[in-house]
C-alpha cells in the first residue's frame, strides 16, 4: 500500500505555482538524486510544457555515482532539460547554475535582460539551502524536516536571474507505491505520516539484494542473509535493538536503519536506476487499465440489471 501525506499547504502550492508558471521562462527543479524519478512530481511535469528545465540533482554525494550518471543520460533524453548535480558542502558548484541559467537560452534570446525563473521540488530535497547560496544570503528557512517552506517569494539573484521560490510539495496521490516508500526512506515524508518498520523492512528488502557489502561492512556481518526479516534480526543483535527479555525491538533497528541511510552513513546508495522506473511504470500503467476495466465491467453488470428489473 501506497503512503500518502498531502497537507493543505501544499495544495495552495501547486495552485499558486500553476498561476504564476505561464510568467516563467525556467523552471528549476530540484530532485534528490537517490530517487531522482520518485521526487520528480508528475503536475510539474504537466504544467512546464516546452518550458526549458534544469534539473538539480542534490544530494548526490549520498547517492551511487554510476547510478547517478544513468539518470544524467536519462533525463537528458528530454529536450529541453540539462541536469545538474550538487552537495551542499560545495557553493563554488551551486553557483554556477546561474551560468548554466543563461546557457539555457538559443542565441537569439542573448537580448533577454531578464530571465524570470522558478525553482521547485519535494520537501526536505535541500531547495532552501541551494536557494541561500544562489543569493548568497539567508533567504529561505532550512530544516532537516519536510514542510519548512510554505509560502511562495520572488528573490532577485542578480546577473539579470529573478528566481520565484515555492513550498516544496508532494501530489494528492502516489501511483507507485515503491515511490511513496522511497520518498518516506530519504525524508520526504514526515516520520508522524510513516510507519517506521513498514519503510524500514521495505529498504532492508531493496539493500540485500542492491547494495549487500555496504551492509556487511556497517552492521559488521560476515554474511547478508536472504530476507530482509533475517538481516534486520542480524542487524538488531550487532546494535543491540532487543527488548527487556532480549527479542528483536524491529521498531528500534529500522529507525536506526533509516536514519543511517538518509544521513548517507551506510554508503553511497541509490534506490532507483532507470531501468527499474520504465518497468515500474509499465507494472502502474497496467493495473490502472486492469481497474478501469474492471470498473467498466461493474457499470455494465449494474447497468443490465437495471434493465431486468425494469421488465
């Protein structure tokens, strides 16, 4: 099942960004680059059109660097897009986005003395921060928390780039249910809108198979075991994560695990590579056609037996 956290906020959010959007000449978008497909919310990608987009993949020292450059190439296919990675410990290369700002526009729009641009993402994606050092001064509240911005401002960069900031928000409803379990595993999520175990079993599952001699050599085990119920019992017993008569406290170790993995103390690990997305994707888009069909069946059925009554 599918984790959904949509506040009200971030419905006036997305109502705002579609009002002021049609004044933008960019969008910026930034993406966490462990899950650069499930930060990416689809409205956004409705409203922007043909509009030139840069897309920032933050956090990509967390993130597999081979993993990384796959989604470079893949986003890229998308005309119109350029994708950028950054840290948050390095400004100098935060900064030249508003070079490559310029860079996005042909020849003949060399003119333009003024390039009105909006940035947008997920919460807790570090868009208040990459804002801060654009500006080169506190602007947006930080937090290592999803929700912090909400409200929308428009902040002058300098070097002809007008920059409209927005809340970071999610969408009414996550389709692909893995999405909603890695946006809960990188932070996007409130923890009081999550289950811990729940997103905990759900990494633990991905990680033995993707990524099993980073966790060997964190949870200091000789061996990964098969299932993800069998190393986060491994995991609980190297951490002691046991209760009073010494059972496995599993709340305790995938807090832990979590916590870990979005401080990127694990290792370097990404949750999604383009080719998992494409068979998601295939995987959602037919069960949504499976339900409509279904859903066209009943209507029938309820529409024949209607008629029987009536005669």
């Amino acid at each position: 099942m599918a984790i959904q956290w949509y506040p009200g906020h971030m419905h006036k959010a997305q109502k705002a960004i579609a009002e002021v959007l049609p004044q933008v000449d960019l969008l910026i978008e930034v993406l966490d680059a462990r899950i650069p497909s499930s930060s990416e919310n689809p409205a956004i990608a409705k409203l922007r059109g043909e509009k030139p987009c840069i897309k920032v993949l933050s956090k990509s020292d967390l993130a597999d660097p081979k993993v990384t450059a796959e989604w470079q190439e893949y986003l890229e296919r998308d005309r119109g897009v350029k994708t950028f990675t950054t840290t948050t410990d390095d400004p100098g290369k935060i900064r030249q986005i508003i070079d490559l700002c310029r860079k996005m526009f042909p020849a003949k729009d060399a003119s333009l003395k003024t390039i009105n641009s909006m940035i947008v993402g997920i919460p807790n994606v570090g868009k208040s921060t990459l804002i801060n050092i654009l500006a080169d001064r506190i602007i947006a509240k930080t937090g290592n928390e999803p929700a912090v911005t909400k409200s929308q401002q428009r902040i002058n960069l300098g070097s002809g780039i007008v920059l409209f900031d927005t809340p970071g928000i999610l969408w009414p409803k996550i389709e692909n249910p893995n999405s909603s379990y890695r946006l809960a595993v990188t932070g996007a999520i409130k923890n009081t809108a999550m289950e811990f175990d729940d997103v905990g079993f759900y990494a633990a599952e991905y990680l033995i198979k993707a990524y099993p001699e980073l966790l060997k050599a964190r949870f200091q085990l000789d061996s990964i075991p098969d299932t993800e119920l069998a190393f986060l019992e491994a995991a609980a017993r190297r951490r002691g994560a046991l209760t009073g008569g010494g059972r496995i406290n599993f709340h305790k170790i995938c807090e832990l695990l979590i916590n870990e993995l979005r401080a990127g103390i694990v290792g370097r690990i990404s949750l999604e590579t383009p080719a998992m997305i494409e068979r998601e994707n295939l995987a959602v888009a037919e069960a949504k056609a499976k339900k409509e069909e279904e859903n066209q069946a009943r209507k029938r059925r309820f529409k024949d037996g209607s008629r029987r009554s009536d005669n």
